[in-house]
C-alpha cells in the first residue's frame, strides 16, 4: 500500500487534459499497490482551487492548492520547488507528470532537486517491487525501452495522450499551501503568454489530429484538411515536415520526430507519405487512417485502415459522411 | 562572453535499426555515429553569440566513449574553441547521473551561459540540461526558440503546446535550445584542418549513482496495420462504419 | 532522405577522420543546398550561381592549395572526397568546381609569379573571382597541341587572338587562363598560358545552346579578336604543352572521384527503387533480373573506390603518374555510365523524370566520358604506357 503523487497541469484558468491522466494515472498506481492514497498539486492565481473538485472525479483523495497573484503563468523554479517540496513531504512511492511542454521543464527539475530518478515520456508502467518498471519511446519510436526506475519517490512524466484518464469520483480534499519558494525572488519569469491561433485545439489535447503532406499540393488544399477536422469537432490540424518546411503551415504544426510528438485516439493522414521522421512523431496514435493515392506508401502499412485514390475526391466526401455520422450520434 | 554547451554523441538511426543480442541495446554493426540534432542548434546559437559580441569563449562538452571525440572535433571544426570530453565506457540512460557528473566541469568556471539541446535524438528524455540547472542552482530555459540578450540578462521565447511564452531571465542562466533557432552552419574545410590543432581534454566521468537503466529494447509492435478499406470515395462509407463500430472512434 | 553513401568494404577505415569530415561536410552541403536546386536548374539548363558564396565559404575551391593563399590545404584524397561528393549531386556542380580549382587556380599556383598568386588566388578561392580554361579549339579536341590560339608580343605586352570551345564557365568568368602559341604554329614548345580578364576589349564568350548534358553548367565558346594584354599576363612559368596538360591531369584526378560519386547517387536510388517499388504483387527488388543489376553495381563501385583511394594516396605521396589517372578516369566514367544507365532501367518510366536522379546522371556522364581526354584517348595513353608505342 502506497500513496502516489500528481501535479496537475492548469493553464488559463482551466485544467488541461494531462492534468486529468497524470491524476487518473497516480489513482491507479495507489489502487494498484494495494490502496493507497492519490494526492494532488495544482498550482495558479488566486481562484484556482474551483479547480480541485474536478481532480477528485478522477481519483484524487487530497489536492493541495497553491494560489498566488503572481501564479498567472508557470514559474519554474516556484514550480519545482513546491512539486519537490510536496513529494519530499508526502513519503510517495511515485509521483508523476505530464511530458508536456511544461511537464519535461517541470518533472526534472523537481527530480533533480529530491535527487531521484525521473522516467520521462513514459507510456506505461508498472510497479514491480523493488523497481517501476517504465515504457519509454527511444530511439525517435524506433523502440521501446523498458527501464528499471529504483528509489522513492520515483517519478515519471506521461507521454500526453498515452494513458487516458478514467473517471473514479471522490469528494477531494482541498488543503491550502504556500508556495515553497517565494514568487518574489523567482529569477526566470514569464512575462507573456500569447496564443497562436484562435481557439484550436491543441495538437497535444486533440482525442483527434488530421494532417496534411505534400499530397495537398498547395497551401490552399489544406482547406480540406481543415473542413475534415471540423467536421470530427474534437480535431487539430498537423502537417509534415515538407509542408512546414514549404511554409504552406506554421511550423509549430509539425508532427514527426523534429516537431510535435503525439498520441491521439485518432490519426487521419491526408496526403502523407510516411516518412520516418513523421511516423516517429504519430505512431503511437491508437487509430490511424491514411488517405494516399499511392498504396505502397509507407503510410499504408502503418495505417488501420486506408483509402487509395485522390484525396481531392476522397476527403470531401469523409468530411460529410463524419458529419452525418455525428448527427446521427 | 564565456559559453559552455554541452553537447551528445547518438547513433545514426536513419539508414540502419538492429536490437543488440544483450536484448537492451542497438545493434552497433555498421552504426554510424553523430552529433544530436538539437546539440548543433546549441553550438550555433554559441557561435552567433561570440561572434556578435566579437570575442569570448565557447567550450563544448560531452560525455561518452572514445568515439566522443568525434564529434567534439565537429564541434571545434564548426567553430568551437576548445572540448572537454568526460570519458566513460556508456552513456547512461540516467539523466540524473550525466547532470552530476557535468556539475563539477561547469560549476565555477565563469560560464555565462551553459546551453544544451532540446532533447538527445536516442533517448529522448529532454533532462540533463535542466537538471544540470537544477544542481547548479541556476536559472533554466526550457525548448528555447528564439533568444536576446542585452547585459547580464536574456529573453527567451518558447513556443509550448499552442501558445508562445515569453521569458525573462538572468545570466549567468543554463538554456536547452529548440530547432529552428538557428541553422547550424557546416563545419568549413578550413575549420576541419584548424580543429586538428584545437585542444580536447580528456577526464574520467565522475557518474553518479546510477537508479534508472534500461532493462529491455524491443521494437515497437508490429501495427496490424496496412488494411486497405477500399478504393477511391466510394470506400468512404465503409470507412466511417469501422471508425464508428469496430475502432469506436467516432 | 540524406544521402549515406556506399562503403561495401569498409574503405571508410582507410580514410583519416578529417577526410571523413570533409567529405560528410561537402555531402551535407549537397542534401541542403544543391538538391533542392537541381532538378529545376537542369530544366531550365541553369548553372545555380547563387551556389558559389557557399561553395567558397565552405573552402571547396582549390581546396589542395595552400593556406597562405585563403584555400583549405587538403590533402588530396579529401580533395577527391570532394569532388565526389559534389558530383553525386551533379556533375555541372563538380565540373564548376574543378575548372575553378584544378584549371584556375591549380595553373596560376604552379606556374604564377609571387605576384600573381597573392592576387589571383585568394580571390578565386572565396569565389569573388571565377575562372575558365581555355584550351580546346574548335578543330583542336583531342589534340590540343595543334591549337592556332596565338599570342604575339607587342611593345607593351601581348596581343592574343582565337576561339577556344567547350569551355565550362565561360560565360560567367570574370578571368580566364587561355593558352596560345607565342611562337610558330608547328611550334608546340612555343605554348605558353596568359592570365586574361575576360572585360579585356576584345574578349567575347557565348553560351553553346542545345546541351542535352551537362545541363546545370556553363558552357562557352570564347573568341578573342586582338585582346591586349599587359606584359605581367603571361604565366612566367609555364612552357609547351606539357603545362596545360598538367593542369588536365589535376582536373582529371577530380573527375576520377566524381565519377564514383555519379555511380553512388544512381546505385542508392535504383536500390531505393528496387525495395519499395512492387510489381506483381513483390518489390522489383526481389526479381532475379534486378538483383543481378544491383550486384554488378555494387562490384563496380566498390572496385573503382578501391583504386581511387589507391591513387589519391600515391598522388599524396607524389608517385602517381598521368597514366594512372588516365586509368582511373576511363573505368570510373564508363561504369558510371553503365551503373547510371542500368539504374534509369531499373527505374522503369520514372526513371526518365527528372524528379529521379539516374538519367539526369546519364545524360551528364556522356560529357564526362567524351571530356579530359575521352575514354578512346585514354586508351590509347594506356596502350603506349603498354607497349613504348604510340598510336594517335
């Protein structure tokens, strides 16, 4: 029997889904050594702790909150002190984060500071005493690792998208803490904070991705490839590296080994060949579709389910046909 | 201005991926070997700086086998002025253990900036470098993308999961630096022959205890992928149903 | 994807690290810079001059030279390096760099005053400054000797008049090394070569039109009608035919190595091809025909970078002779362009796109077989190397 911890991740005033697994995940970590408690850590401005009944839906028997006017933005070393802070108290056998962007700033910092081994980008494990015992991508997915964590608290952060969360309702606890170091004399500060794009989903929090290659031909043909993401309503756009490279999309929506690392439950690829530094990026999608007029492409052997032929014809018609098959619920 | 990065030998996976027959390592026959992606993006990111300011030092730092001079000699071809190569059989899979043994190279040798790649191409696990800060108890930017520096501080954008984060900092600080920030530049030919006659000092790695090790490497499992729905739209509505009842995606 | 090359006998271990360093600089420089041009070039029958601040930078031009004048000081192995690598890409790319290396500025260096030197080539090594040889007449191919290129002395200096033909960057030159007879026309000792800038009144070039090879390069005809020029032109240290011959040995060492590179790009795309490319219901490259197709330029490779690197180390070492060059660039150039051939084969209708490298390769390889003395030339020099005998 051991408690585990979580640190979830808010950002504008609301959770992000990461927060939800790394919760989900630590509950099920505890339950399974044999019933132990999950607590949580939610940091952020003043008013934050609306936020905590929502980590016990997904497991959490304790959350503690830290609000603090200058909580606005992520504060590393604020951040980790108080992560660290928090593990170093609690006596856990594991603690765990998001492999988010600021899940990798944040998990080894804390690591560093309890000076225990972090398991990062992790999609799954198992604690198999005296070790965890972690799944970790290597080699740009090329394999998979499995490494031998020893020590307590161990700490892993969760490869977004990888383990979902599962609801396991429970009336939280919610215990107010000061930050571990004061805000005050945090030397790197965020000062801005400015979102690209008008309300898109994330790439990383989309149960959804459809990306766009070459096959588009154009920057303007990517029209399809957003039509088709509206149409799932729960969809971000990716693209390939070329297509980045050509401009036709930022390059913030690169998916593959030198851009965006992603797991979604679904994969639609729109005239993408497969190259191995995109495969790298999108193969540990639970479904993958791939739309290419060439059925050799290594995309098609990746892919679940694919369609040969021209996308042109292809994509307008699976833009309406999901459409209606939402209507229809 | 006195620059330290430090820097990572990994194999070339591209051409050739084989398991090793210990079952936990790549098979290392016909291996090529080379700079991490992201490891030159930091060397150039150094060069630019000391050339901007019109003097200082950059020295490069990796930890590794014998091989590791390779590409601490890459490093001084592209410009570096001089390598420190921390010998050891293996690089561990434990970042914690690399950090510790790069403090005592760092700490106290009048670097202004320490700078990392975003994350090694192998083992991608994004740490050292904030964990190198952690230990050093300096400030640490994360996945930098765009940099300036004006005195003794810098400005540090970080393009995260949808939205761009402006940071603020002091130096001396450690920064891990993203692709994109700045083409790292071909070594020369002319630097090639000039590196030959740049020093590398050779010290044991003083590697830490050692908690987190690979225990297995497989390959990913085989997708059952490769299953054509059909050809052309007229695959479309068959498409849809297996989304909906078989993968219950829709 | 990036091009890795082919090392089926480990002759990478018999290369030094700086050798491998320079090759896999120039290598990358050819992924990033030249192959996203090329196709379009060889299109538009282009040479990519905005290619040539980078070539320099790099320290490509005149790499053996040494560092005094601005050039790298390479051995010559890693100079050969080069030019394969460069000619993986295409061979317009390698041909631009051996004329301004080994037909510029190799001649300034090795026949040049002091003063001649210090002016001309650090400027031609940073690329500020670009170099065409002439030699080749339109009646004087193969026998160059015949040439009717003249050079007479006026009281001021020289005054020189001809046509030379087939010249690679003619048309871009700022400065041409021209070789004239200063004396009779059967007087081939009287051969002599003159630093000639080509805004001097009376020098003209145009371009050859109609190349269906050698696309991506520059190729001239010059005419110099009275060109003037000051006493100080003339290379005071050159004399007879053997001078500019020299300079074609050095020209034609390069051209041994970038032959092998040619071959590698086309033997890594047919190999490419054959393994995803399915045609009753298997890869291509599980066909006997094609693995037969492979394996012989697989063989051919490898025996040609065998003794290419053997050559390299005796010019290193100051032994080699012209003959072993002639050897090296005939059987490099003819399996080229059966490797490239056979690949376009391989290749199927693609292989006639210029999206694929291979034909592209052959087409170029003809001009590389037939120049610097072509494959019958060679012969030849070989069959007197043989026998003591001369037959042309």
């Amino acid at each position: 029997m051991a408690s585990t911890f979580a640190f979830a991740e808010a950002r504008g005033g609301a959770l992000r889904k990461v927060a939800f697994e790394a919760v989900s995940t630590a509950r099920r970590a505890a339950d399974a050594s044999g019933g132990g408690e999950a607590h949580a850590l939610l940091l952020g401005p003043p008013g934050i702790s609306t936020l905590a009944e929502q980590l016990g839906r997904y497991g959490a028997d304790r959350v503690s909150v830290v609000e603090h006017p200058a909580l606005e933005h992520y504060s590393p070393e604020v951040f980790a002190a108080t992560a660290a802070a928090q593990l170093r108290a609690g006596n856990y056998r594991a603690g765990f984060f998001s492999a988010s962007a600021q899940g990798r700033d944040l998990a080894p910092r804390a690591a560093a500071a309890l000076g225990v081994g972090l398991a990062a980008d992790i999609i799954a494990f198992e604690l198999d005493e005296p070790a965890l015992i972690a799944r970790h991508p290597a080699y740009i997915g090329k394999a998979i690792a499995s490494l031998r964590l020893e020590g307590s608290p161990a700490l892993v952060s969760l490869r977004p998208g990888a383990l979902a969360a599962a609801e396991a309702p429970r009336a939280a606890r919610v215990e107010h803490a000061p930050p571990a170091l004061d805000p005050a004399a945090a030397r790197v500060v965020v000062t801005k904070v400015v979102a690209r794009g008008a309300a898109k989903l994330d790439l990383g929090e989309a149960p959804v991705i459809v990306s766009g290659g070459r096959g588009l031909k154009g920057a303007e043909h990517f029209r399809l490839v957003e039509e088709l993401a509206a149409a799932f309503g729960n969809a971000a756009v990716g693209a390939t590296r070329a297509v980045t490279d050509d401009g036709w999309r930022p390059a913030t929506d690169q998916i593959g080994q030198t851009g965006r690392l992603v797991s979604p439950q679904l994969y639609v690829a729109v005239g993408i060949s497969g190259a191995i530094q995109h495969l790298a990026g999108m193969r540990t999608a639970k479904v993958i579709v791939a739309i290419n007029k060439d059925r050799d492409a290594p995309i098609m052997k990746l892919a679940d389910y694919a369609i040969v032929g021209d996308l042109f014809e292809i994509v307008p018609r699976l833009t309406e046909a999901v459409k209606q098959a939402r209507a229809e619920g | 201005m006195k620059i330290a990065v430090c820097i990572k030998r990994v194999p070339d996976t591209e051409v050739r991926f084989a398991i090793g027959t210990d079952r936990k390592s790549i098979d290392p026959t016909g291996l090529k070997f080379d700079l991490s992606d992201f490891d030159g993006y930091a060397i150039e990111v150094a060069l630019r700086l000391k050339e901007q300011q019109g003097g200082g030092e950059v020295v490069a730092l990796s930890l590794g086998p014998d091989g590791t001079q390779e590409i601490l000699r890459k490093a001084l071809s592209m410009g570096i002025d001089r390598a420190v190569h921390l010998q050891a059989d293996a690089i561990p899979f434990d970042a914690l253990s690399i950090a510790r043994a790069l403090v005592p190279e760092l700490e106290g040798q009048g670097f202004e900036l320490i700078l990392f790649g975003r994350n090694a191409t192998d083992t991608g696990n994004a740490c050292v470098g904030p964990m190198t800060a952690e230990l050093l108890g300096m400030p640490c930017v994360t996945a930098v993308s765009h940099l300036e520096l004006s005195e003794a501080r810098g400005i540090a954008q970080r393009e995260l999961e949808g939205v761009t984060e402006t940071v603020s900092f002091p130096l001396p600080a450690v920064l891990t630096i993203d692709e994109g920030i700045a083409r790292p530049r071909l070594p020369s030919l002319k630097g090639i022959m000039a590196a030959k006659k740049k020093p590398i000092d050779v010290r044991p790695a003083q590697l830490g205890e050692i908690r987190l090790s690979v225990q297995t490497l497989e390959l990913p499992p085989e997708r059952a992928g490769g299953r054509i729905v059909g050809e052309g739209p007229e695959a479309v509505p068959e498409l849809v149903r297996l989304l909906r009842d078989e993968a219950k995606v829709l | 994807m990036a091009f890795s090359g082919v090392d089926f006998y480990q002759l990478d271990t018999l290369l030094s690290e700086e050798e491998r360093a320079v090759r896999d600089t120039v290598r990358a420089w050819v992924d990033d810079q030249l192959m996203p041009l090329i196709a379009d070039c060889y299109i538009e029958g282009r040479f990519p001059k905005e290619l040539i601040p980078g070539l320099a930078e790099l320290g490509v031009l005149g790499a053996n030279l040494p560092e005094e004048y601005g050039c790298a000081g390479l051995n010559n192995v890693a100079y050969g390096l080069i030019m394969q690598e460069l000619e993986r890409g295409d061979s317009g790319i390698r041909s631009f760099a051996s004329v301004q290396g080994a037909l510029v500025m190799y001649p300034i260096h090795a026949f040049g005053s002091d003063q001649q030197k210090t002016h001309w080539l650090p400027r031609l090594a940073a690329g500020k400054e670009i170099g065409c040889f002439g030699l080749t007449e339109p009646d004087y191919g193969s026998n160059p000797g015949g040439m009717i290129t003249t050079a007479k002395e006026t009281r001021d200096g020289w005054a020189l008049n001809g046509t030379k033909m087939w010249i690679t960057n003619g048309s871009q030159a700022s400065v041409a090394v021209i070789w004239a007879k200063t004396g009779a026309l059967d007087d081939v000792s009287s051969i002599r070569g003159f630093i000639v800038p080509t805004s001097s009144k009376g020098y003209s070039a145009k371009d050859q039109k109609g190349k269906l090879s050698l696309r991506a390069s520059d190729t001239s005809e010059i005419h110099l009608d009275n060109v003037q020029l000051p006493r100080d032109a003339l290379l005071p240290k050159s004399g007879g035919i053997k001078s500019p011959l020299s300079c074609l040995t050095q020209a034609r060492y390069g051209i041994a190595w970038g032959a092998i590179g040619a071959a590698m790009a086309c033997y890594e795309e047919a190999v490419g091809y054959a393994k995803t490319r399915v045609m009753f219901a298997k890869p291509i490259g599980a066909t006997q025909i094609q693995q037969v197709r492979l394996a012989e330029m697989l063989t051919e490779i490898t025996k040609a970078q065998c003794l290419t690197l053997q050559l390299g180390r005796l010019k290193d070492a100051k032994t080699m002779t012209p003959q072993q060059v002639s050897l090296a660039k005939r059987n490099n150039v003819t399996i080229a362009c059966d490797i490239a051939r056979e690949a376009r084969r391989l290749l199927g209708a693609n292989g006639i796109l210029v999206e694929y490298h291979s034909m592209r390769h052959l087409a170029n390889l003809e001009s590389v077989y037939t120049y610097e003395g072509t494959h019958d030339m060679h012969s030849l020099i070989l069959g007197e190397e043989i026998t003591g005998l001369s037959a042309y």
